[in-house]
C-alpha cells in the first residue's frame, strides 16, 4: 500500500476481535478467583497485554498502518518500563536500608 491508503478491516474481524476481548476478560475474572501467590499480578498483567495488544493492532489499526507507528509505540512502551523499574529499584533499596538500621 502506498501513502495514504487506507486499508479496510471487515466488521467480522472486528467481531472476532470483540469476542477475544470478552472472553479475555471473562478470563481475567475467573483466573481472579484462584491464589496463584507471587504469579496473580503477573498473570493478570499478562492477559491485560494480550488484551491491549488486540485492542491497538485492530482497533487503533497498527497492524496495517505504517511500521513506524508501532517502532515508535513499542519504544515508548520500553522506555516507560524503564522509568518503572529504576523507581521500583529505588523503592526497595530505601526499604532495605530503613530496615537494617
């Protein structure tokens, strides 16, 4: 596709999608009601990405947009975990050291 064409998405990919999101999140629900420990956060976390993922590849259209798009999303997205884990990092070394003195 060249500049400035716009590529059409069926509505039964979008339907599709849809359905995905609602069984996602009926998912997230019912993997909620389980102890998994550690994991509930990382497992919540994940099926939010996966939900996330669907929502900017069809509905924001980064699937069949231009490859910048998502290079400059997904690096973006980096650079916030970055921040996240410099503040976490921060975070428990100021625990440690008030709970050793």
């Amino acid at each position: 596709m060249g500049s400035g064409e716009h590529h059409i998405i069926p509505a039964r990919t979008f339907l599709n999608v849809l359905i995905a999101l609602l069984i996602l999140t009926v998912l997230t629900v019912w993997v909620a009601q389980f102890h998994f420990g550690a994991f509930n956060a990382f497992i919540a976390m994940f099926i939010a990405s996966v939900k996330g993922s669907l929502v900017l590849l069809y509905f924001m259209h980064l699937k069949y947009d231009d490859k910048l798009y998502p290079v400059v999303f997904f690096t973006s997205i980096f650079f916030l975990f970055v921040f996240f884990f410099f503040s976490q990092l921060d975070i428990v070394t100021r625990i440690v050291e008030t709970s050793t003195l």
